[in-house]
C-alpha cells in the first residue's frame, strides 16, 4: 500500500470511529466579508480580494495553529480551494492538518449557487470540477463538499437537488475521494418539516442506487423532529451524517445535534462565533477551546 493509500485508510477510520466534529473554515468569495466582519475586520480595512483572503487566511491559520485546534476533538476541518494553495507553518494547508493536527482535510468544491427554480438554488455548472479533484488529491485531501440550497417543499426542486448531488458525487468518488452531499434546507422556511419529509426520501433512493464500495457524507440542516435522519445515519453507504449550524447560534445548534443521536456537527459561523481580531493570544486560546469543547460534547451523542 502506498503512503498516500495508508494515509487515506487512517483518515477514514478516523471519521469512521472516532468521536468529534467537522470544522467549517471554508468561507468563500461571498461568505468572506461577513465571516470578517464578525471577527472584528470590517471592509474598510480591506481594498481587493487578494487582501481580503490574505485576512481570512490570517484568521484561519490562528484558528487551525491553535494548541487547543488538534484532532483528538476534532474530525475533519473544510478548506477553501484558496486555503488549499496557501500554507500554514509552512506547510501546505491540507497536509499541515493531518500531519501536525491529525485533523481530516476536505475541500470544497462547489462554486455557488444558481438563481432559485422550483423553490430551489442548484449548484453553478463546474467545468473545472476534474483539475480541482486531481489537485486535492495530489494534496492527499480526504474528501469534499459542495452545497445546494431548498428553501420550500417542492417535489421537482428537491428531485433535482438530490440528482445533482449525487451525479457529482460519483464523478466525486471515481477520484478516490470521499463526498460530503449537503443540500441545506433553509431553517427559515415556512415548509421546514414537509421539506425535510420530501428530501429524506429522496436521499434514500439515491443511496440506494449507489454500489457497496462507493460510500458517502451527508451534511443536512437539523432537523424539526429529533433523530428524524436516523436512516440516513445508518445506511450501509453513509460515512456519517454531519449537521450544519445553518443560522442558528452556537447554544442552539449545540442542544440540537446533542438531540440528534449519530449526528455530529460540521460547524462554520457557530465555531467562530465570539472570536475577534482584538483578541489577545489567551484569550482567543480561551474562548477558542471552550467552543470546540462544546461542539466536540454536544457531537458525542
């Protein structure tokens, strides 16, 4: 077995059996600027793109060179693709995780979402899905993710969210990689629980429909009714099902997935919430460790 094969064998026993959550550092061109902001850098002190990733890359690589930032509460943490061309420690960024942090490196792959059809907002077309897939596995990346959005119960929306998923999820795994599927139900919608009826359902067929060796991750909003997703968690072809925090704060996602048993969080703006640039090392180290203790407690269940 090769180095890069036995590292993907202890990477998947890792998300296998261990307990622990997946961090979210994977803020992109349109998330950034608000990702900043709540971190106490707002757009003033910032006049391009490339000085805004400079930023976020500064607030990433605290976040991640943290001593309280290792893998023994933690999972799995999602890059950027721009994250992934830069360092941290002088490291390139996926390998640092998993050799300095034994943290699981993903990435994500998505590149926005289309204008609503059907109550739903489709990924954007990804020509160059192929190149970014051969460069995260030069990189010895895990896996990926790619988000899509429902917003009301509508059957054709839905149906179309899931096919999309899935078909590139297989594109996904002839690479060798392991897909993170999260088509995130807005926790405002007014259809929330006939939503999420109506995915479920979808989501089963669709694994049904995949071989025994092609396994699979699905990031889902939490739900209305507790362990509502209990299928999904136990089917033959699901890694595990990861909660994403969606809007809620972090003491609500928390209760949430403690009340989801099997289900572990993949937290961004919960994570970073109460962090701030004006922070001193111990305090940041302070509130830093509290937060991934909690998320790491509540994802035990």
């Amino acid at each position: 077995m090769s180095t890069a094969s036995e590292a993907m064998a202890l990477m998947l026993e890792k998300v296998t059996t261990e307990n622990g959550f997946i961090a979210a550092l994977d803020q992109s061109g349109g998330s950034t600027p608000k990702a900043l902001a709540l971190y106490g850098i707002n757009a003033s002190e910032f006049d391009n793109d490339e000085q805004m990733y400079g930023l976020v890359h500064q607030m990433r690589t605290r976040i991640v060179t943290n001593a309280a930032f290792t893998g023994e509460r933690i999972l799995g943490a999602i890059l950027f693709e721009n994250t992934l061309d830069r360092e941290f420690e002088g490291k390139s960024a996926a390998q640092y995780l998993w050799q300095e942090k034994h943290v699981v490196p993903f990435l994500k792959v998505d590149k926005g979402l289309c204008e609503a059809s059907n109550d739903v907002q489709l990924m954007k077309t990804m020509p160059e899905l192929d190149s970014l897939l051969d460069k995260a596995v030069a990189q010895h990346v895990f896996g990926t993710k790619m988000r899509s959005v429902i917003k009301l119960a509508n059957q054709q929306g839905i149906n179309d969210i899931v096919a999309q998923q899935f078909d590139l999820a297989k594109q996904i795994l002839a690479k060798g990689l392991v897909p993170i599927i999260e088509p995130e139900i807005d926790i405002n919608s007014a259809e929330k629980s006939a939503t999420e009826a109506l995915l479920k359902s979808a989501l089963l067929k669709a694994l049904e429909q995949l071989s025994s060796e092609q396994k699979v991750m699905l990031k889902l909003t939490l739900p209305e009714t507790d362990n509502f997703y209990a299928e999904c968690i136990k089917h033959k072809n699901v890694i595990k099902v990861v909660a994403l925090s969606g809007g809620y704060n972090r003491e609500q996602a928390n209760q949430k997935v403690n009340a989801n048993h099997g289900m572990i969080a993949s937290f961004s703006r919960a994570l970073t919430q109460g962090l701030s640039a004006k922070q001193s090392d111990e305090e940041f180290t302070n509130v830093l460790d509290a937060t991934i203790d909690s998320i790491f407690i509540a994802s035990k269940t």
